[in-house]
C-alpha cells in the first residue's frame, strides 16, 4: 500500500495581508527617494561655479542681445512659416493624388512620400544646398542657401504632413461624401467645400506638432552655412560659442527655443483634450 503524503502547510489566512493601496504608496515613496537621492548627489558633485562661468555668463548673455532676438530667432520662425506653408500646400496635392482614382497618381504620390519620409532631413538639405548646383550646371534655389534650406524641409515635411492630411480625409465619414454627391455636388466641389475643411480641423493637433517638429528642424539647416544677416538660432550659437570660447550662447538658444516651442505643445495637448471631451 501506497504512502500518502503528508499535506503542506496550510495557510494562516488570518495574518493580515498588505492592502494594493498600501503598496502602491510605498512604490510612490520609494521612487520619491531615489529621486531626491540622485539630485542631492547631483547637487553636492556638480562645480556650480564652472557651470555658471561657463553656461550661464551674465556678461556674454547680454552681449548677445538684440541680436539673437532681431536676427537669429526672427530668422527661425520666417524659415519655419515658409517652409511649412510650402509644405502644406505640397501636401494637400500629394494627398489627393495618393487617393486619386487614377493609379499613375497613386504611384506617384505613393514613391514621392515613401522616399522623403526614408531619407533624414540632413541628407535632404545636403542634396538640395550642395549635389543640385553640381547637377543643373550651378542653380540654386533662389533665396541663396537659406532659400536651399527652406525647400529642403519643404520636400520632406510635405511627404510627412501629405500622410497626415491624408489620414484625416479618410476620418470623415463617407455618409458627408454620399449626402453631397446626392445633391448634385461634383467630385471635386465635394472634396474642396466638404470633405477637406473637416479633415483639416481634424489634422490641426498633429500638423501643429509638425510645425513644433519642422522649427526644431531649421537648426540643421545651419550645415549650409549662413551669411551674418540670415543666420537662425543655431548658426548664431554656434557662431558666438566660437567667437566667446563659452557655451552660454548655446543655452540662450535652448531656452529661446524652449519659450517658442513649449507653448506650442501645450496648444496641441489642449486641443487634443478638447477634441476627446467632443468625442
């Protein structure tokens, strides 16, 4: 005959169990900690006096005023306006095109849009700004190698944004297509009058990321080099770390950049809550 084993322990379901919430707050305490832990030690290891002297240096910021205001960040914002009102109009067209009955257009917008959204935006600009000239016998864009910049964000943030407009065209629903189509509307009225200003007030949020996205993108653009007049915020950094022999000019740029840029993503978080609340 077989032995029976012998049964375990049996649980003392009377002992008192840590209740989730209370774990949970200890989880939060504990992540508070560290975290005040790591800034202390940050704080007792950082040279305070090196990192004033050599980012924060009152005299050099004051040197750079009005200058980074009238010139390098007024520059930024025209090249980014441009760039994306150009990119904007190119988008529409290649989005329409990529939903076009006809698929010679299909293909078209489709290979256009596949190849910009493959390459990084720096190659774009060195394409556009350095190997064209060499190309088509010495022609530049007009506007020199600012104007070079400026179509270079224009091709690729038109294939990013052409994608997004398309997306919001599909979102409306078909039955507005249908009722417009049934009173008699042609195609092409229907698409202009009814289903593109919807789409459009769909896109707002994430078109005005791409533009939080395509300002941050005029920085590279300073790769072309820039006469003293054109230049934009991060040519203007660059130039004057150069000439101080200190960094402080490139955080005046970080934080103008962070005044211009931060306002924006918190419109879009705000419309984006807005258009949830709608829904």
């Amino acid at each position: 005959m077989s032995a029976i084993a012998a049964p375990g322990p049996v649980p003392d379901e009377r002992r008192p169990r840590m209740r989730r919430t209370t774990r949970a707050r200890l989880v939060r305490l504990a992540l508070y900690a560290l975290f005040v832990g790591v800034v202390v030690v940050v704080g007792l290891l950082a040279d305070w006096q090196a990192i004033k002297s050599n980012y924060f240096d009152a005299d050099v910021w004051r040197e750079l005023f009005p200058e980074i205001i009238t010139t390098a960040a007024r520059h930024t914002v025209l090249y980014t306006v441009y760039s994306f009102v150009l990119a904007f109009a190119l988008a529409i067209v290649l989005a329409l095109m990529k939903l076009a009955p006809v698929a010679p257009y299909r293909w078209l917008a489709t290979g256009y849009i596949e190849f910009f959204r493959g390459l990084p935006a720096l190659v774009v600009i060195f394409g556009v700004g350095l190997t064209i000239p060499l190309a088509f016998s010495g022609w530049r864009p007009p506007g020199g190698n600012a104007g070079a910049g400026v179509l270079a964000l224009t091709l690729v943030y038109g294939a990013y944004m052409a994608e997004t407009i398309r997306a919001g065209i599909l979102a409306v629903p078909k039955g507005q297509y249908e009722a417009a189509r049934s009173l008699g509307m042609s195609s092409y009225r229907t698409m202009v009058s009814i289903t593109l200003p919807q789409a459009l007030k769909i896109v707002i949020p994430p078109l005005t990321n791409e533009f939080v996205a395509l300002l941050k993108d005029t920085s590279l653009i300073q790769v072309l080099g820039f006469a003293a007049a054109e230049r934009e915020l991060t040519s203007f950094a660059s130039d004057n770390i150069v000439a101080y022999a200190n960094a402080s000019p490139l955080m005046a740029v970080a934080v103008l950049y962070l005044i211009i840029t931060l306002p924006l993503t918190r419109l879009v978080a705000w419309m984006e809550r807005r258009g949830q609340r709608a829904r």
